[in-house]
C-alpha cells in the first residue's frame, strides 16, 4: 500500500496527501498540499513538521486515498439545503448549510455511519436553527489509504435512501397573531412586557405580527381574540400568560374554547413547564397555537425557543415530540446566555 523514502532523497516526488503545521496560537492549516513537487528547499521545513519520512502510494483495487474517500463521504451526507465543499483540505470536507432554516440529523444513520471506524463524520446538534454558509458538518477518511469497500458502504449509509443524513429545512415566514392576556395588562395597570420579546424572536425567524389582541382573564374573550387573529390571516397564534394552575389562569380554556385540537399540555422543559401547544382548523389548513407561561418574560430562553423553529418547519408537534426534550431541557441560565450555542434543548 505505501513505501517510505527518506526525506532528503524525496526531493522531485510528488506528494500523495496534504502536511499539516501547527504553530501554538498562531497556526494551524495546510503547510504542503498534495500533489506539491518536493523541492530541495522544502527538505529543513518538513523536518521541522516532524517528517524523516515522506510515503509512496501504491494503491491497490481494493484502496482509496483519503481525498477521494471525503469526496464521495460528503457528497452522500449532503441532504436537501446542505453543500460539500469542493476541496478537501487535509483530508475533510466541510459541509455547510445553502440557506437559512433548521438543522436536521438522522442521527442512526450517522451512528452506523460512524461505527464503521476507518471514516468519521461529525455534525452540530440536531433541531439547531443555521445560518447560510454555516458549517454544519465535516468527514474524513481517517487513514490515509483506507478500504474501499468501507468507504462504499459508508457512503450507502450516508446516502439514507437518497435524502442524506444532514439536512437544513427552510422555515416558512410566518404571518403571527400575538393574544396578550391577563386583567392586569388589559386594564392597563402594568405594561405589557411579553409583545416586544415575542416579535423580536418572530423576527429572528423571518417572520411577522399580523395583530396584537389583549383579553382580560375570560376564556370567551380569549377565544374571540384568537379568532380575530384568524379572521385578519394570521397562521401562527402565540397566547402570552395565564397557564398556571392559578384559578384566573384561564388561557387554556380560552384556546380550548377557540376550537382548538390535539393541545398538549406540559413539557419536560425549564424554563417552560406549563407550555401548550395546539391546533385550530382555520379556511382548510391546520393553524398551530402555542401557550406561553409567564416565564417568556423572564427569561431570555425558553422551551418556545426550541418548539418555534420546529413548528416553522412544518414539524407537527405532539406528546412525544415534548417528551424528547426533557434530555437536555434543563436551562443553566447562564449570565452571558450563548444560545444556540449550549447545551438547552441538545438532547
């Protein structure tokens, strides 16, 4: 498979992978690509980089170098709104997201992929909102000539029946209705601190308020405000407070009342235990409603946060679905929140 030389009689071969340097917080990247004729100039710095030794391939049918291995890899890893790059560089391949929207992971696929040992493929938490240009993931042949029929089999698995085992859903825009409950923001004794916080996260996912509604602690008010939002074209409604187990906490009954279906009451999550989620039949579609507790006010990041991108990626959300989140659902309600970048919601 590959023969040695040393590197002072290597001076005019051709390199069969890249080097790599690293200079300690300064440096770390491609000293050498493969293919560079070995010059005699080269021979002090490749003895610096630790190489006595430079390798001559001889691949046979059953081999495959590293490059064309992360070739095939990322290829067959990229899903609908995911890329490869073109280059491997030292070996991997970087696979970025073409669009805004949420990451998604088929996690056994990448599991059997993994467990084949001589390739690697490392990804981002699932269920994570990117970016365009992102990196989402990176593969690599571990050796540098690896088995063939390894590498086929992986790309098989990385394949997952043509969909790819990485993905970015593109979330849809959505058109909000906001129903800000409580007596005491309707009669005006406090001000109301949930509207700014819920349109500057619908913002963030590209989406807007088509109305604003507050209703007193009465779930017939409640349920008109929800349909009023309906009425004016809204296909997201988010209702702010009112869903402890207090007795003027009658939001639930005002979404039960507003003919909503298949709610789920609870999550696993804190901050966002007493979270609702819903459906309403509106004009022929299915209108999802959330229910947000009073710690939305509070806290910067809640289980909303991660429900959210989900449902704007078309995800219909039910118990199951919620009781998944309770690994990793625990907030560490750190002082300089980095969210996304942390472990909520990374089951």
């Amino acid at each position: 498979m590959a023969k040695t030389v040393p590197v002072e009689e290597a001076v005019g071969m051709v390199l069969p992978h890249d080097i790599t340097e690293i200079r300690k917080n300064e440096f770390k990247g491609r000293a050498f690509r493969k293919g560079h004729i070995i010059r005699a100039e080269d021979v002090d710095h490749l003895r610096r980089l630790g190489k006595e030794h430079i390798y001559i391939l001889e691949l046979g049918p059953g081999d495959i170098h590293e490059n064309e291995a992360a070739g095939m890899m990322a290829g067959a890893l990229a899903g609908d709104g995911v890329e490869a790059g073109e280059e491997p560089v030292e070996g991997k391949i970087n696979l970025h997201a073409t669009r805004d929207g949420l990451l998604r992971v088929e996690q056994e696929a990448l599991y059997r992929f993994n467990l084949l040992g001589e390739v690697m493929c490392a990804t981002l938490h699932g269920e994570t909102p990117v970016k365009k240009g992102q990196q989402v993931a990176a593969t690599r042949l571990i050796p540098l000539v690896g088995s063939r029929q390894i590498v086929d089999e992986a790309v098989a698995l990385a394949g997952n029946r043509g969909q790819g085992t990485v993905r970015v859903e593109a979330l849809r825009p959505a058109r909000a209705g906001l129903v800000i409950t409580g007596n005491e923001v309707y009669h005006g004794k406090i001000k109301d601190a949930f509207e700014p916080v819920l349109r500057q996260k619908l913002a963030d996912l590209a989406s807007d308020v088509t109305m604003v509604q507050k209703a007193p602690d009465d779930p017939e008010v409640i349920a008109a405000a929800i349909k009023s939002c309906l009425e004016a074209g809204a296909d997201l409604i988010v209702t702010s407070g009112g869903m402890s187990v207090d007795p003027d906490d009658v939001t639930r009954e005002g979404i039960a009342r507003a003919g909503a279906k298949d709610m789920v009451y609870g999550t696993p999550v804190l901050p966002g235990a007493m979270f609702l989620v819903g459906y309403i039949a509106h004009n022929g579609r299915e209108v999802p409603i959330l229910g947000l507790p009073a710690c939305g006010m509070f806290h910067r990041i809640t289980v909303f946060d991660l429900v959210l991108p989900r449902i704007l990626a078309g995800e219909k959300i039910n118990r199951q679905s919620l009781a998944r989140l309770g690994h990793g659902g625990l907030c560490l309600n750190c002082k300089n929140c980095r969210y996304p970048v942390c472990p909520f919601g990374k089951g």
